[in-house]
C-alpha cells in the first residue's frame, strides 16, 4: 500500500489546497507515473502522479479544502 499525499506547498502549516481534478476514479488501477490528480494550494497548481501502481482509492474529494501533508488517496 502507498499513501498519495498532500505535499508541503507553503510554510505556513496551517495552510490548506483543494484537489482540483481526479484524473483517475477510484477503483481503478493506475501505473507508476500516471497523473493522477491536479492540486491548488496559494495559487500554485501541480500534478500528482502514482508513486507505484495499483488501484487508486480516492479518500477526499474534488474542491473539499485539505490540509498540507494529508493522505488524500491510496495506491494498494
């Protein structure tokens, strides 16, 4: 199992960003280096790809405010 994470974007710690698109659903299977999500946090976009593959299982949604350092989906 592999956590995606939120990455550290800002120095302020209480900071938060949004997950502008999945581009993969969850349940379905990704491959290592496959965008997986676009993310925004101070106005500074960036992708996100796997770390491994697997099946991908989101755990927060487009747009819902998260902070900095969270898991936001999961690689098993």
């Amino acid at each position: 199992m592999s956590d995606v994470v939120f990455p550290s974007m800002s120095d302020d710690t209480d900071a938060q960003g949004v997950v502008i698109t999945w581009f993969v659903e969850s349940g379905e299977r990704v491959e290592a280096d496959d965008l997986i999500a676009e993310i925004a946090m101070d106005k500074i976009d960036m992708e996100i790809h796997a770390e491994r593959g697997g099946i991908l299982t989101v755990l927060v949604p487009e747009d819902q405010a998260t902070a900095q350092g969270s898991v936001i989906a999961r690689i098993e």
